[in-house]
C-alpha cells in the first residue's frame, strides 16, 4: 500500500513539472490569433470611423489588416499591391539613419564629421550656422522654425531648390536660441542637404541605395520616384456620419518641398523591415543607432526621429502632414517583437485619438506596457 502511494505521488509531481513548464509566462501570454486580431481591428477601425492599413507584431510574428479603401472613387481597397501610403514625419528616423551611415563611412577622411560638427560647412550663408550643430538639426534643438514649411507653394521643387528655400526663408525669419526645441520640418530638410553634400549623390539616391535596396523594400520610394504602377492612397474624413468626405490627396509640389522631412512613401509592412534592421548593423550599427536616440543635443526623449519612452523599454513616432487626413504612427518594443505600425488614409480627430487607436491595438497584444503617447 505504501508503494502504490509512493507511486502515486511521484506521477502527481511529474504532471505537475510537466504542466508548469507548459504555463505561459506572466510577461508573455499566448499569442491572441490571427483570426481574432483581424476581427477586432476591423470593428475597432469601423467603430472609430478610420480606415487604412497596420502591420501587427506579436512576439516576431507580423500580421497586416487592412480596412476600407484607398480610393472610393475607384473602389481600389486598402491593402491593394499598388497602394503606398505618407510616411509623414516617420521619415526622419530613416533620414537621420543615413546620417548616421555617412558619419560612419567617413571617418578617417577629410569629409569626416559629427553631430558636433557644425552646419556652417555646408550652409555658411545660414545665419546662426557657426552655432548649430548636426545633432541639433537631429534633435530640434537648432532654434530654426518656419511656420509655414509644410504649405503647398505649387512648386515642383528639385532637391536643392527646396533647400535653398528653407535657408533663404529661415533668414527671413526670427530665429530662437540654438538649444531650444522646436519640432519641425526645417531641421530635417536641412539634413537631407547635408545627405547630398557629403555624399555627392541626391537623397533620392542615397534612399534608394541605403534604405530600399539594402533591406530589399518593394513598396517603398520617395515621391519623385513613385512608379506609374504605384498609387497614393486617398485620404479622406469622416464627416456628418458619412465616411470618404473631403477626399486630398498630397500633391508632388507639396511633396517635393519635403525632401528628408516627408516624402516618403510606403507601406506598414515595408515600415516594420526598417525598424527590424535599424541597430542590427543591416541598416544602422548598434553603435551608430544608439548614438542617433542618444544625441548629446537632446533636451527631451525626441532624438534622431523618434522617442524613447518606458525606461527606453519602447520606441515611437507619429506623422501627420496638415490639410489633408493621413495620419502615421509606430510603437515597438526596443527589441522590435511586438507593437504596430500604423497608416491611416480617413480619420476625423488629431494626434492624440490616432494614438488611442493604436493603443487599443497595443493593448490586445498584451505582450509589454506600451505608452499611451
């Protein structure tokens, strides 16, 4: 009898091991479905009355759902093969990536540089030059802002024209103290300049050949090199209970005034591959990404066209280009496991509620205590 009870409890304890090791983790549950994510994006995106595409990561596993169209007009969904949507302000990590590149590939040489090498190289006829830093322009903090950067002047501006716009128009203009922050447009399309002026090749090129070809991107250009088999999604608003209102599009003059800052085209799928090789040394080096999100000149968690937020735990950025309804933004893990990427094309509220949508998303993920901004 006290064998048999002996027996009895040794089996006991071999399920209980057996079924402890196959207990979820308090960090990681399972993962919720494919089938069970598409449901609830597609009825929180009815419910708030937004339509366009966002790439899902769960644990390295990436789903894309899709809803509504990308032109009303044309019946074209959501999701089709042909539709790219803005990346908006999403860019500036890219740009300040192949920044970061070239301070890497020039070192040694007579064009080597950092970010505390002052702009005045490149822009000597920019007042405040001699004060300015790369890392300024990187972080905001060059005290340079022009109210009006992002408005269609309805001129399909080549590269340096829209450079030499800013310069001369941030001339014009009062300029705060070098430090101070101010988002903007500017700083970036100044770098773009400083992209081309290193490298001696355009930003088109060094796009193209740095980010596109690198990781093997099908859906991604800047505006000046869309493919006649490409389309920009429609963007439109949700007006009076009616969906597809108001629909804009961004013109190429718009675009072509945002070199750097912008002009980038692509999908939510192509956006996640970009974030997956930055600091991999596929894109970025380790090094090279931890000295852009850690610039010296940064005087908030924004560095290098993102922020770090949650102990640096997680990485975002958002973008929206005014007068027209597209909207973009990302959360991810810092190790790119989990959170979205997220491309709207009709939405009828500002920063704050897109962000609401994607936390909504964020939240059914489950994986990690993302940030609600």
């Amino acid at each position: 009898m006290f064998k048999k009870g002996k027996k009895l409890i040794v089996a006991l304890l071999v399920l209980v091991v057996a079924a402890l090791a196959l207990w979820p983790e308090e960090t990681a549950p399972d993962l919720v479905t494919a089938a069970d994510m598409h449901v609830f994006v597609e009825k929180l995106f009815k419910k708030k009355h937004v339509t366009g595409s966002v790439a899902i990561v769960q644990n390295g596993h990436v789903q894309v759902v899709n809803y509504g169209l990308a032109n009303a007009k044309q019946k074209v969904k959501n999701g089709a093969s042909q539709v790219v949507y803005p990346a908006a302000s999403m860019q500036k990590e890219v740009t300040g990536a192949m920044i970061m590149q070239l301070m890497e590939e020039k070192k040694g040489s007579s064009s080597a540089f950092s970010q505390n090498t002052k702009i005045s190289r490149w822009y000597p006829a920019l007042r405040n030059a001699k004060k300015i830093s790369v890392g300024n322009l990187l972080s905001h903090t060059s005290g340079l802002q022009i109210p009006e950067v992002e408005a269609d002047r309805h001129i399909n501006y080549s590269e340096d024209q829209a450079v030499n716009w800013i310069v001369n128009r941030a001339n014009q203009l009062p300029q705060d103290k070098v430090g101070s922050y101010h988002y903007s447009d500017v700083n970036y399309v100044l770098l773009a300049g400083i992209i081309k002026k290193v490298s001696h090749k355009s930003y088109a090129w060094n796009f193209k050949k740095r980010v596109v070809q690198r990781l093997g991107l099908k859906s991604t250009y800047v505006s000046s090199q869309l493919p006649k088999n490409k389309m920009l999604a429609v963007s439109y608003a949700y007006k009076h209970g009616k969906n597809y209102q108001q629909a804009t599009t961004l013109e190429k003059t718009r675009l072509s005034q945002l070199v750097g800052a912008g002009n980038m085209l692509t999908t939510a799928s192509d956006y996640y591959l970009i974030q997956e090789a930055l600091g991999t040394g596929q894109f970025l080096s380790p090094s090279a990404f931890h000295k852009l999100t850690h610039l010296k000149s940064k005087i908030n968690q924004y560095s290098g066209g993102v922020y770090l937020k949650k102990g640096e735990k997680v990485k975002l950025a958002y973008g929206a280009i005014g007068s027209v309804h597209y909207a973009a933004y990302f959360q991810l893990t810092a190790d790119n496991k989990n959170g979205i990427i997220l491309l709207l094309n009709q939405r009828s509220f500002g920063e704050d509620k897109v962000k609401d949508v994607g936390y909504q998303i964020l939240k059914k993920i489950r994986f990690a205590t993302f940030s609600k901004t």
